[in-house]
C-alpha cells in the first residue's frame, strides 16, 4: 500500500508509485512549478484551474530547483487543490536522474 500521506517522494518511489496507481486508474502529475521542464519526463506546469479539471484523487508531485520551495510551500498547494493528493519531490529537478528507471 502506498502512503499518499507524506510530505515527499524520490525520483525513484515517484516512478515506482507512477507505475502502480495509474495501474489502479489513478492519475500522477508531475507539476513544474518553476517554468522548466525536466528532460525526459512528461510534466505540466503549475495552473490550478488546469490541475482541477484532473480527477479527484490525482496525485500532484510538485517540483522546483531543489525540493525545498514545493515542499514550504506544500500547505498552499492543499489549500488551492483540496481532493487531491499533492507531494514535493525531494531533490527537485536539480536532482533529477534522466537514466534511472525502474
């Protein structure tokens, strides 16, 4: 069962968990709140009206340079997206591995 109440995902458990909720119909964003796509990866950037028309339940994992400003600001993005599931991704795009794959 995977915890959909933390706070943060690595690249890794963001992959793992992608593959396994939208086998079970739910839907996993990966949200750019910064203006730059990561390369390699499908992304949407950060528009809450757009978010909104995703089913409730979707999963929003939010990103930024370096984890830490999605993360501060992970209160805000529940409070503008209720009924979804928002996450920060920790390490942020700058972390982000284009060849790791699981």
């Amino acid at each position: 069962m995977i915890d959909l109440s933390v706070n943060e995902w690595t690249q890794r458990e963001y992959l793992t968990n992608k593959r396994i909720l939208e086998a079970q119909g739910v839907k996993v964003v990966l949200v750019d709140t910064i203006l730059q796509p990561i390369e390699g990866a499908e992304t949407v950037l950060y528009d809450p009206p757009v978010l909104r028309e995703l089913p409730k339940g979707s999963v929003f994992v939010f990103y930024c340079d370096s984890g830490k400003g999605t993360l501060n600001r992970l209160p805000a993005f529940r409070v503008r997206l209720p009924g979804y599931v928002c996450i920060s991704l920790i390490g942020g795009r700058g972390y982000w591995r284009t060849n790791l794959s699981v």
